[in-house]
C-alpha cells in the first residue's frame, strides 16, 4: 500500500531524470534517481527534503516550458501541445510535492 502513495513521486523522478538526461546533466540525473530514497526515512525532514525537490521539479518544467513556447512562437511552429504536456507534468509534479504530506499522517 506503501508503495501506491509513493508512486507519483516516482513517477516525477523518473520524468526530471529523463529530462536531466535528454540536456546531458548525468549528476542531476543520478540525483533525480536517488531524492526519493529519502523516502526510506520515517522523519519529517526527509519529507520536506522531498517535497522542496519536486517543487523545485516544478519550478524547472515551468521554465522548460516557457523555453519552448518561445522557440516554437519564434520559429512559427505550433507550440499548444508542448505547452499542454509540459504544463500537465509540472501539475504532476506538484501535485505530488502535495501528496507526500499523508504519507506520515495516516
């Protein structure tokens, strides 16, 4: 059960470590790998550890999506589904910054 609520950090560990590896940046891949080990420890700052990263997360699909809307809107291409995608991501993201709170009330 553990496991279910912990999935979508996971899962948006997975998708900045895919994005850190697609610019190159192989130590922020590892890192994205290795934040939700954090998980593994019962205490709040482990927690809070976890939702700044994935805030953070947030915060950079924000700009990579800025990034690409500007590029897009440059070169004349269509820059809606870029947006779309990227801006569902960053809302994962953050949304699992915010459900990592009940990990430790129940």
């Amino acid at each position: 059960m553990i496991f279910l609520k912990v999935l979508p950090v996971i899962i948006s560990a997975l998708l900045l470590a895919a994005h850190f590896l697609r610019a190159g940046l192989l130590p922020l891949v590892v890192f994205s790998l290795a934040f939700p080990l954090l998980l593994f420890y019962s205490h709040k700052w482990a927690t809070r550890a976890v939702q700044a990263i994935l805030l953070l997360g947030t915060l950079i699909w924000l700009v990579t999506l800025a990034d690409i809307v500007d590029q897009r809107r440059a070169a004349g291409e269509s820059w809606a589904a870029s947006a779309v995608i990227l801006g569902a991501v960053a809302l994962f993201t953050a949304v699992s910054a915010l459900l990592i709170n009940r990990l430790y009330r129940e």
